[in-house]
C-alpha cells in the first residue's frame, strides 16, 4: 500500500518568514494530494491539493508543488502568520472505483512566532 | 463546514464493552469513511463505504466493523472495546462528481477505552 513520510516533524519560523513543509510517498500510481490544517482540538481542513497533472498550485499565501518523478510534494506558506500555527498533514492517493483512500503523513506541528 | 455531525462527540467506555459511534451528513454524498487519529500517526483509515450497504476495509480495519443502511449515516462499531481504540475518531465525506476527490471531515469523537 502507499506510504507517505512527512517532514519536518516540527516547525518554528518567525512571523512573516516562510516555512515550506515536505512529503514524500511510495505509490506511483497516486494522483491525488491534499493538504490539511488542524488547530487543536478541531477538525482537520482541507486547505489545498494539487492533482498529478499540475506541477505547481498557488491559493493566495499558499502554494504547493508536486514532483512526480521524485514522487514528493511540498507545502509552502509565505508571510506567516501568528494563526498560520496549528498542525499540518499531508496525504496521498489514487483514485478508484471505490472513492478516495486517503494515506497520511504523520504531520507537522507549525509555530509562527512574534 | 460540510454538514457533517458525529455522535457522541465523547464517550468513556470499559474494555470488553460493546460501542457504536455514528456519523451523519446532510450533503447527500455518495462515499463515506472513517478515520482514528493517534499521536505520531497522523490520521489512519478504518473502513469506507461508497454507497449504501457498500463498504470496505482500510488500512486499521481489525476490531472494528461498519454498517451504512441509508446514504446521510455510516455507524462504526466496536464489538469489544480494547485500550488500543482510545482514540479520536473523525468521519469524512466526499462526493461521487469532479470535486470527488475532496474529503471534508466531521468534528470528530474522543473515546477513551478504561
């Protein structure tokens, strides 16, 4: 089955500095990747994906790139923001008859500090 | 948020004991899963369902069973409780047209396992 590995594991930037969040996953037959927000004790988000015939998507402050061939993807926040912190998760998966299974990353814990 | 509602949203229970934890939408969308969400494991799927009476195992699928009789609930089943499933659980939802692949998550249920 797929797997996906998230890192870093925790992140500590500067208000208005980037941080860029990597993935890297085993299946190359996904073709779905998102990318979720969660705040403690709340839902997970979904705050952008990207599909595997786009190399690069950008949402405002928000972008990610996909690397097919190297099978990573990554999350990039520009001008961080003290409510940017929460934990991020990406995830990886190929679209079946029976919908979308989802393979997470273990997550990345993002500290904006003033 | 997606019309997601889980319940209950906390439940204490004992090991040996049977529980049933129920997820429901409003959105009318065709798949269904279920998540449980532990610390250094990111989010794991138990089972899905893509369609009524339709469902199939995920990655952590041991211990736990699923039922889906119409097409806004999807139950979750403990039949036997064990201190392994303190967990929190989250239910997702996607559609079945071209923003199929975009899951969005109930607020999830906190169940601890004595």
């Amino acid at each position: 089955g797929e797997n996906v590995e998230q890192h870093p594991s925790t992140l500590s930037v500067q208000e208005g500095d980037s941080a860029v969040i990597k993935c890297t996953y085993s299946d190359s037959a996904s073709n779905y990747f998102p990318w979720y927000k969660q705040e403690l004790g709340k839902r997970p988000q979904l705050i952008i994906d990207i599909r595997s015939n786009v190399g690069e998507k950008k949402d405002q402050r928000i972008a990610v790139t996909l690397n097919k061939t190297a099978k990573h993807f990554s999350l990039h926040i520009t001008e961080t923001q003290p409510e940017d912190s929460a934990v991020y998760f990406c995830a990886a998966s190929g679209l079946t008859g029976g919908g979308n299974k989802l393979t997470f990353g273990t997550g990345t814990q993002l500290k904006v500090e003033l | 948020d997606a019309g997601i509602t889980q319940s209950p949203r906390h439940k204490v229970t004992e090991t040996g004991t049977p529980v049933t934890l129920r997820c429901h939408q409003t959105e009318n969308h065709r798949y269904m899963y279920w998540y449980r969400q532990d610390p250094g494991h990111g989010l794991r799927l138990i089972h899905y369902s893509y369609g009524v009476k339709d469902t199939d195992k995920g990655e952590v699928s041991d211990g736990y069973s699923v039922s889906r009789s119409k097409t806004e609930d999807f139950l979750l089943t403990l039949e036997s409780a064990t201190s392994s499933q303190t967990s929190v659980y989250f239910c997702a939802i996607s559609g079945d047209r071209g923003d199929r692949n975009e899951q969005f998550f109930g607020p999830g249920t906190r169940l601890t396992v004595l």
